[in-house]
C-alpha cells in the first residue's frame, strides 16, 4: 500500500511521517497478554505488542501465537483442562512454576490459595 514495490516503506521514513500526522507508536515490554472471550481465552506468552495513540485514542496491537484454552464453569464443574487435584488447570501450574522457578507442586498450592489467578499465584512465589 505504502512506497509502492515489494519491499515495503523504510521503517524510519513510516516513524517520520507518522510523527508529522500526530500517531505516537509505543514498544511495550509485555510479559503474557490475555484475551478472553465467552468460549475460551487466547493466551499469548511471547507477543510483540505495540501502543499507538492518534487522536486521544489509543489502539494496541499484539503479534504472536497464542495457545487457545476453553473456560471453565467457574462453579465447580468439571472440564478437560482440569485435574484431580483441586481442580487446577496443569497448564496454569505449569506457567506459575516456571515464572516463578518453583516446582509444580509449590505452584499448585499458590494457585489452590489465590483461586486459580495466576498473577496473584507467582506474586506470592516472588
């Protein structure tokens, strides 16, 4: 669309005249991005995200390959992301034990205590 050509627009020729129309591109140092919807949450552990602000608004923009994983019932119900053990989900264990650099077993106690959040999980563990 832009510079015509297959190779695209010089990265520091786009950052000039998007300065000169007033959009602010930002880098943002994101450690997991979570979106939600009502059938399952796109998890993303190692995205690119970038903030752009252009008229008061601000649009954010993540690239990467998220793990797609269904919501639970939140009631108690069972589902296939569950295990035996106090209805953890194994890959959130997995996630808390390694930000945190503890076994599974510490992880899966900081989740059982914090309700399956798993930042509140690796807070404690900090």
């Amino acid at each position: 669309m832009f510079g015509g050509g297959g190779g695209g627009m010089n990265p520091r020729k786009m950052k000039q005249m998007m300065e000169q129309m007033g959009i602010d591109m930002e880098d943002i140092d994101a450690e997991e991005v979570i979106i939600r919807t009502g059938e399952e949450e796109l998890y993303f552990t190692d995205a690119d995200v970038q903030l752009m602000e252009a008229q008061g608004q601000k649009t954010y923009q993540i690239v990467g390959d998220p793990e797609s994983r269904a919501l639970s019932g939140g009631d108690g119900g069972s589902d296939d992301t569950t295990d035996d053990d106090g209805g953890v989900d194994p890959q959130d264990i997995e996630i808390v034990a390694q930000r945190a650099g503890v076994s599974e077993e510490d992880a899966r106690e900081a989740l059982e205590t914090n309700d399956g959040d798993l930042a509140a999980a690796v807070a404690d563990l900090e």
